[in-house]
C-alpha cells in the first residue's frame, strides 16, 4: 500500500522540550511506543493517539525508524544448502520483483473471495472465544460492533460472527511477519522456478480427493504473490506435488528439486505458526500427514487443538463469513475427524474428538466448488467427481469406525466384555451385529463410479485406498469377535465369517490396477495393509487343525507375493511385506519354514472334520457371510512406482520360494519363544509407534518357554492380543 511520508514539522521556540506530533499518519506503520513494545498498534478513526497510548497517557509519536535487527531464519541449521539464503545478494536479486504482501484483505481493489474472510486473514490470525473464558458472550454482545461485525478492543479485534459465537483477531508482531517472509522465500527458492507447475499438479492429483483448500482463493493468492501463505502450507503442497514430478510434460525431464530439504524444514515451520491458528495451519499438518511416513500421532493431537481454537469443531452454517468459506471449514473439519479416527486405528489410541463436542453439519454437494466440468484434460489427473464421491463415502465409513471403536476397543468397553466371562463371546455378536449391517449397507450402497473396477483411460483412480479401508474395518470387526473364544459352540461361526473377510480383502489386493497404484492413497493404508496380514496371522496362531493352519499360511504367501511385486509401483506396501517376512508365519529355523503354530499330533478322523463343515449350525443368527468380494480385472503393469509413497529401492536379499500347499506335515518346526526375538531383524524406524520388543519378546511370558499345548497357546494368543498386541494397538 502506498503512503505519504511524515509531514516535515516546524521547530516550536516556545516549547523546544515538547515532543514531535503525530505527524505519520500510515495505517501499517506503529507508532514509536507500540514498535519499542512490539505490539499492536491501534488507531481510532480520526484519532490522533493509539488506543496503547492513551491508556499509558503517552504521546503517541512517529518519528523513529525502526532498527535492524538480526533474524532468526529456519536453515541456520544447514549452512551448507545450495539455495540461495535469505538475506544474501543471490535472493536479494531473485525477490526483486516479488509484489509486497497484502496485509488486509478488506482493503484489496477489486473483487475478491478474500474479503471478509475469518480463518484465513494474511497478517492477523483468530482465536475462537469459549464460553468458560473470561469473555462471556451476553457482556460481549453490549460492545458497539461496526457493521463488519467487528469492534476494536485493548487485547484485539473483537469478531461477531453470529450472536453466540465470537472470535479475537490479533495481529502478528513485525518480527513475526518478517521471519514468515523469509521462511517463505526460502522455500520458493528450492523449487524455484517450478512453484506454478507443482501447484498444478497438486490440483490434478491430490486435490480432487483430499479437497481441503479452495483452489480459487489459492490460486488468487498464488498469483498475486507466494508471499501470501503461510510457509509451512506452501511447503505441504510442493512436497506432495513433488512425488508427481514425472507426471508433468513440463517437468519430467528437469532436475527434480531436493524433497528431503524441505521435509526437513516443514517441522519446524509447522511449530512456529501452531500458536498462530489459521485454516492454513490445518490444512498445512494435513498435507504433512499424507506422506508415507509422516504420519504422526502427536501433530494429529496438535491439529485438533489448533482446529478447536479455530472454531472448527462448531455450526458454522448461519455465520457472517464468506459462504465458501463456510463450506471450507466442513470440508477441513470432516478431513480432520477421519485424520483422528483413521490415526486412532492404526496407532491405538483413544480418539481425541468426542461426538458431545462435534457440531459440524454433513457435507453436502454445494460444499464442493468444483465440478466435473472443471476436469483437467492432462493424461494422468484424477476426476473431481469421482474424488468427490470418494471424499464423502470415507466420511461416512469413518463414522462406522467410530462407533466400531466406541463399541469394543476402548477401556471401558472391552473390561466390560472380559467381565462376560463365558458369555463373552454372545454378548459381542450382539454388539457387532449392527455394525455390521452398517457395513453391509454402506458398501451396497457405493456408486458404481466408485466400484474398484472402474477406472478411465490415462486416469489415475483414489479408490484403492477408499475399499482398503472398508477391508481394514471389516476386519478389525472380525477382529474383536475372535477376541473371546469362550463358546466353542459359536467358534466354527465366527471363524468361517472371518476367514471369509480375510479371502476377500486379499483378493482386494490383488486386482488393483496402475491406475490405483500411481494415485494419491490416504495416509492409513500403509498400516491398513498390516492390519490385515496382523489379522490373517492372527487366524493362522489360533487354527484348530493342521489342515486350517496350512490354508491361513497358504494365503499368507499369497498376499505377501502380491505385496511384493504391487510394491514396485506402490513402495509403501514394502512395510507390510517386511513385517510378514518377519512373522511366526514364515520364521526360519534350520533350513525350513514352519507350516503350522503348535498344535499337537491329531489322529486322522480328527482332520476329517473341517471347520467350514461347521459353518450351517443355526446357533446365531448373523448374515456374516455377505460381503465376499467379486472383482473383475487382473492384476497388471505393476513396475511402475506409485508417485503417492516416492520411488522404489530394489530390495536385496534372495526370497526363498514359498512352499506349495500340503508341503508340510502335523510336525511342530516351531522355533522356541524364547529364539523368536533374535529372527527379528527390522531396524530402527521401519515401524512408528510400534513396539516391536514387546511385540516379539516373550521371554517374560510364564509357561511359553517351550512348545505347550493348544490349549495354553490360544489362552496365550488371547490373552497377548487383548493387552499386548501393537500391531493395531488395541
């Protein structure tokens, strides 16, 4: 914004001690007090004397000039980088014809969806007003609001955004600003001169199924200047642009930009502006926790907090906002519920947002500004229809994980069915029953766009990981009703039903397409994966017979082969293969692989009896067997890595073959507990939050050192599942 510099003033004779008028008269510029205070400099209309003054009786004088100070920037830990420093001649030169930042959107000529913003102010964050605070909303409400809905206090802005809800807008201090300048320029000068054509391949492939910005208002921003966002949410969007390199005609044959240094700044990035709450704060941390393995339990607890001062969680469907805004926040606050939902699977935690605290209104088709009409044309974009629909059938299957959750995982729940004892089992058939109907109905009720069949020619397709996801809660049902094996009456039942969801969710697996592989997977299908070979293993450890352990390994195999050569074009798939290759499943031990967990020799008329000759027994009346899967297409063009998880590292080391079904006999090869932990080789950082010390130590379990009978193996397998088991944390 131009301004007039100060009006030269005239010596006074009469009064030579007095000090100078207040002869500055530019809206950004503080006055001398507040800018030796550092703080918010607030002039009334037609005031001669900031607010800040008047209350110290101070004259309120402009005529210093602000000092050089030395700042602190993010890379002063790599003094060695080949991008240019802030600060240093080379940058100097390249941010000269940088346009200067807005700093109030109100003030912008033109239209603009900017204006009248909340959540997404330049140079000035918000913070929601709770009705514990030392602000109630009955006292707030006798302020004299403008017709902005705004009235200038001592501590901020106060904001009316209807007559119960209220926000505190406070600008950032000049240092602030100036350090999210040069934050900023340093991560445009790693991408340099590539920043527009790694934005638009975020909106082509990321964007239409994970739509957490507005594209209009960041493309508005993004043409004025980089220098209107904040750094860590630029950063976000050209990591994850980056794994699409190659899938740009401009791009594919230049010098790819150094990824790992700007992952290696966005922590730090990210910790500066979380006390600075803005939706770009939120949408920032949930790019981050996109990537392969940025997946972080602790941010997650962070963006619900940041979310929470944001007013995120409420109805914001009657505010005073920009009504694109409003439909923002649903979409932002239903992405951060599935990030809290998904992430309390996978790492076994208590999910941090509470139904007694979410008012947030259902998504409908007019949140979603983008049609298919705005699809892009170039080869290798997603469709936005169809990331839509995908957007919103996740939304629907993460509130079923909630109350799967709710229902059988948390503390209460599960001391409550240990306290069933023998009745254990019924007691969580009755539980599940209804959530699995909701299962059952959800996915009859999918679109056919979104069958995992449907792909488009030189289309990428996100639903891959959407029918991952509905395997991984399938199970992770199944799951909690094998827990208890207290009916053997009901045990035939409930294992046909979960060795049905297990066939399934392989054969999920295994037809996939390049066009699955290559696009954008949501962050829990690195761990969705695992959670079903977990359960399989599972199936395999508690098998009745030698026959039905053979059939669990068998298939075992299976996945992990089809894991292996899928994770050429999808390189996060290799965590699940990894942890099979280092289960009891196929441990090595003098030469051979085991085929079967401890069980003892069982005469022949024992084998006779199969557990699926069990399955017509009219004990319980459950549809368990309703959801075997039907895919069309085979498996093909899986040499390509999937852009979404980075590229592929050959894997060294010789595989050996996996055995043909019936190899192995009713012999135990079953290492001794005790030897296990030594076969486990992972090394440090291949699994988060797991604790694999735990998870394959069992020197300390009483009466496992040597191989017991079944009966003590499956209370074993139980009991360690219900209490130990890290696999999925529960």
């Amino acid at each position: 914004m131009a301004s007039n510099p100060p009006t030269e003033v005239q010596p006074n004779t009469s009064n030579s001690t007095k000090p100078i008028a207040n002869a500055w008269t530019r809206r950004d510029r503080p006055c001398d007090a507040c800018r030796r205070r550092k703080s918010r400099c607030i002039m009334p209309q037609d005031a001669e004397t900031c607010i800040m003054c008047q209350s110290r009786a101070e004259q309120c004088t402009f005529v210093q000039s602000p000092q050089r100070r030395k700042r602190r920037r993010i890379d002063d830990e790599d003094k060695n980088g080949s991008a240019a420093k802030p600060g240093s001649p080379e940058m100097e030169r390249s941010n000269s014809h940088i346009k200067p930042p807005i700093n109030d959107y109100t003030s912008l000529p033109g239209p603009s969806l900017l204006k009248q913003t909340l959540g997404l102010q330049n140079r000035q964050h918000g913070q929601y007003l709770g009705q514990t605070t030392e602000y109630d909303t009955r006292l707030i409400n006798l302020s004299p609001f403008n017709g902005r809905g705004e009235y200038v206090s001592t501590p901020g802005t106060l904001r009316r955004v209807s007559p119960q809800n209220h926000f505190i807008m406070k600008s950032e201090s000049q240092a602030e600003i100036d350090d999210e300048l040069e934050n900023l320029d340093l991560v445009e000068s790693i991408v340099k001169p590539h920043g527009r054509a790694l934005v638009d391949l975020y909106f082509r492939i990321v964007h239409p199924s994970f739509p957490i910005m507005h594209k209009k208002v960041f493309l508005e921003k993004y043409d004025r200047t980089y220098r209107e966002f904040t750094p860590p949410v630029l950063a976000a969007v050209y990591i994850l642009a980056l794994n699409w390199w190659s899938y740009s005609p401009d791009l594919v044959n230049l010098p790819k930009p150094d990824v790992l240094k700007l992952e290696k700044m966005a922590p730090k990035m990210m910790s500066v502006v979380l006390n600075r709450p803005k939706l770009s704060t939120v949408q920032a941390g949930l790019l981050l926790l996109q990537r392969p393995d940025g997946d972080s339990w602790a941010l997650t607890g962070q963006l619900v907090a940041v979310a929470q001062n944001l007013g995120l969680h409420l109805d914001c469907s009657t505010w005073k906002i920009p009504e694109w805004e409003r439909s923002l926040r649903k979409r932002l606050a239903w992405a951060l519920y599935m990030q809290d939902k998904w992430g309390a699977l996978i790492h076994g935690r208590p999910p941090l947002i509470h139904e007694d605290d979410w008012l947030v209104r259902p998504l409908e088709a007019r949140d979603f500004p983008e049609t298919a009409d705005d699809d892009d044309d170039e080869e290798g974009s997603s469709e936005i229809e169809k990331g839509k629909l995908n957007f919103l059938n996740m939304i629907s299957l993460t509130e079923i994980l909630t109350d799967t959750l709710k229902t059988f995982f948390t503390l209460r729940a599960t001391a409550e069915l240990e306290n069933e004892h023998e009745n254990a089992t019924l007691v969580t058939l009755e539980k599940a029953k209804p959530i699995q109907l909701r299962l059952k109905e959800w996915y009859s009720r999918l679109p056919p766009c979104l069958a995992i069949g449907d792909t488009k020619a030189r289309k990428l397709s996100s639903t891959g990981s959407l029918h991952l996801a509905y395997f991984a809660l399938e199970v992770t049902l199944h799951r909690a009703i094998i827990r208890f094996d207290t009916d053997p009456s009901l045990s035939s039942i409930t294992r046909a039903a979960a060795k049905q969801r297990f066939i399934s969710a392989i054969d999920l697996i295994a037809k996939l397409e390049p066009a699955h592989l290559q696009s954008f997977w949501y962050f829990a299908s690195k761990t969705n994966l695992a959670i079903i070979g977990t359960f399989g293993s599972l199936l395999w450890a508690t098998s009745q017979t030698g026959e039905e352990a053979e059939f669990y390994r068998g298939h075992l195999a299976e996945y992990r082969w089809t894991l292996r050569v899928s994770s050429k074009a999808a390189e996060f798939m290799k965590f699940t293969v990894g942890m099979l290759d280092a289960s009891m499943v196929f441990v090595k031990e003098n030469g051979s692989k085991t085929g079967t967990p401890n069980l003892p020799r069982l005469e022949p008329a024992n084998l006779t009896e199969n557990v699926d000759s069990q399955v017509s027994k009219p004990l319980v009346e459950m549809d368990m067997n309703q959801h075997s899967q039907d895919f069309n297409s085979a498996s093909a063009g899986l040499n390509e890595v999937s852009p979404s998880v980075g590229y592929s590292t050959e894997s060294v080391g010789i595989y050996d073959q996996d055995p043909e079904p019936g190899q192995f006999g009713q012999e135990n090869n079953l290492p001794p507990w005790t030897d296990f932990a030594e076969n486990v080789n992972f090394s440090s950082g291949d699994i988060q939050d797991w604790g694999l010390d735990q998870l394959y130590n069992f020197e300390s379990v009483p009466g496992m050192q040597g191989a017991g009978t079944v009966g003590s193996s499956r209370r074993f397998v139980q009991e360690y599942d219900e209490r130990g088991n890290n696999f999925a944390g529960f």
